[in-house]
C-alpha cells in the first residue's frame, strides 16, 4: 500500500509527466479534430465596442469577423468543422469587455477576438486568463498588453512599434533632427499619451532632440500647449489624436502660423479626419504610420476585398481587414491545442503568414513583426472632394533600420 506521502506526490508527478501543464493552462475549449467532435462547430468570439464611445470603429470591425469565418467555411473550415462567430458587446468599457469574455467562453468560444480602445481592452486582458481562453487583440496597441498574461496575443501594432515608424521615417527620410510633441494628459487619452511618449523616446534613441513637449488636458490648454511646443522651434510636431479631434489640432497649428510637419499615428485615414479638415483646407506637410493600406496589394488582400465588396458594397477598411486577420491567425493556431502553451507554439509556427493586411511573424512574446505603412494627407485638388490620403511606403517593423535612406 502507498504511503500518505506518496499519495500526496502522485498528482504533482503526473503534473510533471504531462509538461508541467497547470490546470489553469488548460484551454476551456480546445478545438480537436477526432471523429468525436467532428460534427461540432469551431466556435469563435468577437469582443467588440458596438455601443458607447466607440461604437463606430466597433461596427466597423465586425464585417470583418464576419467575412473571415464565411471565407474559412468556404475553404472547409477549420480541421474540417464548420466555424460559428458568437458575438458580444464590451460597451466601450473595461467592466462590460470582461463581462463579454465570460459569456463568450461559456458559449464554446475556443478564441476570443476583440479590443479596440485601451481602456476597453484591460477588461479583455484581465478576463481572459481567467476565463481559459486565448486573447487575440487586432487593434489596441498598449506595449503592457504584451506583458499581461500568457493568454494574451496581438495582430496589431503596438505603441512602441508606430512609434519606431513616425521616429524613422523623420530621421532616415526626411533628416529632421528637432521635434515638438504634444501630450495628452486627460484619463481617458492612454492611448494618445503613450503613442506621445513612445514617439519621443524613440526620436531620442535615433539621435535626435525633443526641442519642446508641452501637456494639455482641454481646448484651451491645447491651444496654449501648441504655443509652447511652437516655441522650441520644432522642425517637427507630434500630434498623437485621433478622428475629428486631430484634425481639428492640425488646423489650429495651421491657423497659429506653425508651417512644419506635422506628424500623427493610426486613425488619421478615416472620413472623420478627412471631412473634418474640410474641403478647402490645406494641410501642409502632414504624415501618420497605420497598419493598413488600401494600396497594398496581395493575393490575400484582393480576394477578402472582392467578397467583402461584393457583401457590404465598399471596400473594406483599416480595422474590418485587421479582424478579418486576426481571425485567421487564430484559427490557423488553434487546432489539437489543449493547452495555451501548445497553442503559443503554434502560434510561433505562423511566420511569413500572409493577411489582407500585412505579412504577419508571430513573436515569442504574443506580439508580431508586422508591415507598418507611412502615408501622407493629400489636399484637394478638384473643388466638392475632400482631402485624401496616399502611402508612402510600407515596411516590415524589423527591417526599419535597414531602409534607412534607400
């Protein structure tokens, strides 16, 4: 007969026989590909802001999820079951996403995919563990993300990584060595503020200077923050707003006299920044790094488009084609994974995976080597458009150094 105390080992060395597996590394809902589950669907689940602040962006994501699993399920599926979105609202706040974690994971989801905002997002991160389900963020970009949890994964860009692209593109290509940065200092503005930060040190890591840096936490602030920044003499000024807000600080800075660049981060391709500068504006030398781009151009790329096209009528844009990828990289890492540490090796296993937006190479840490895109505002040239947007160029996040000044 066992001893007490051997009893008591036999389920640590069973833990250690089987990899070291904890329980709580276990995924809730793995998806296998044996006769018994055959018959079954591979669910997947879309966390996403459709009511609130940022019920726009979230609705515009969701064609996106939406077209992915139609596209899979016309390519068989996923280990030859049929794949089944269930999708929940976050509310556009922390509390609500991790609410919708939970009741996605009790409906089968084997994945989650969602976040837009920051804020939002930390109520996804914190779930998600907890829950038992991998994360996967399209979207928001917060560098702490990345160090959160092992369930927690991304197909966008981080903060750090924008911020290496708009500090490249002004060093390397355009040999601007001073800089102004605006910050936004409201509670509410993470994502603003880091992009901000991030931009500035990464200016600084190249060489170059931060001649001013000014806070602002309101419209009269700001104002008076633009003078300040303006008075360093910048060759260069960071504007880290998105939508209609940026657009509106572009043209204030136009309206104080300030004629250098001015340069911004995601957000800065949409009709809310474009219509907001208005017909008539001129923009001056203006540039902001994004994820997407209209203008590139891969097989993946034109056949999302086309069924997109042909669904929704219009083109898909930045963040329908960021989910629609997502999507993808997630299923193509979720078959016969039982546990998280399984799925990061398949997750690993991705590289040089071609989406509708970027070549994609999974990275030990959840992040990815992703293109980034540097494109510029076009004013109007024929009365009644609008201002528009061009790209520049598109590279890979690893590879910045070595374009330099090619």
């Amino acid at each position: 007969m066992l001893s007490k105390k051997l009893l008591v080992l036999v389920p640590v060395l069973l833990v250690l026989l089987s990899g070291c597996v904890k329980p709580e590394e276990m995924l809730r809902n793995p998806v296998l590909s044996d006769v018994e589950h055959i018959n079954s669907d591979v669910v997947i689940g879309v966390a996403l802001p459709l009511s609130g602040r940022y019920a726009v962006e979230g609705n515009e994501m969701l064609p996106g999820a939406k077209a992915a699993v139609d596209q899979l399920n016309n390519r068989r599926g996923v280990a030859g079951r049929r794949v089944r979105l269930e999708v929940c609202d976050t509310k556009s706040n922390p509390a609500d996403a991790a609410a919708a974690v939970s009741t996605l994971a009790a409906k089968g989801a084997s994945v989650i995919i969602g976040g837009f905002s920051t804020n939002e997002t930390h109520g996804l991160v914190k779930a998600a563990p907890k829950a038992q389900v991998p994360l996967i963020i399209p979207c928001a970009s917060s560098d702490d993300f990345s160090r959160s949890s092992g369930f927690v994964f991304r197909t966008g860009c981080t903060d750090t990584q924008m911020a290496d692209g708009i500090a490249s593109y002004l060093w390397y290509w355009r040999q601007i060595r001073q800089i102004g940065v605006l910050v936004d200092v409201r509670p509410s503005s993470e994502y603003e503020r880091n992009i901000s930060r991030s931009v500035a040190k990464s200016f600084s890591d190249l060489g170059g200077s931060v001649a001013s840096s000014a806070n602002y936490s309101d419209v009269a602030s700001c104002v008076a923050a633009m003078k300040r920044v303006m008075a360093g003499g910048p060759q260069a000024i960071v504007v880290s707003a998105v939508g209609a807000e940026a657009a509106q600080m572009v043209k204030a800075l136009r309206k104080l006299g300030y004629t250098g660049v001015i340069c911004g981060a995601d957000g800065w391709e949409g009709s809310e920044f474009l219509h907001t500068l208005g017909k008539d504006f001129q923009p001056g030398e203006c540039f902001f790094v994004s994820f997407f781009s209209k203008e590139y151009k891969d097989d993946e790329y034109s056949a999302f488009s086309e069924y997109f096209r042909k669904k929704y009528y219009h083109l898909p844009g930045a963040r329908a084609a960021a989910v629609r990828d997502a999507v993808f990289l997630a299923c193509g890492s979720l078959v016969n994974v039982k546990n998280i540490k399984q799925f990061r090796r398949s997750w690993l296993a991705m590289q040089n995976f071609f989406g509708a937006s970027s070549v994609y190479n999974p990275q030990k840490s959840g992040d990815v080597d992703r293109m980034l895109f540097i494109n510029s505002i076009i004013p109007s040239g024929i009365d009644g458009e609008y201002p528009s947007v061009r790209l520049i160029r598109g590279f890979m996040h690893s590879k910045l150094e070595t374009y330099k000044m090619d």
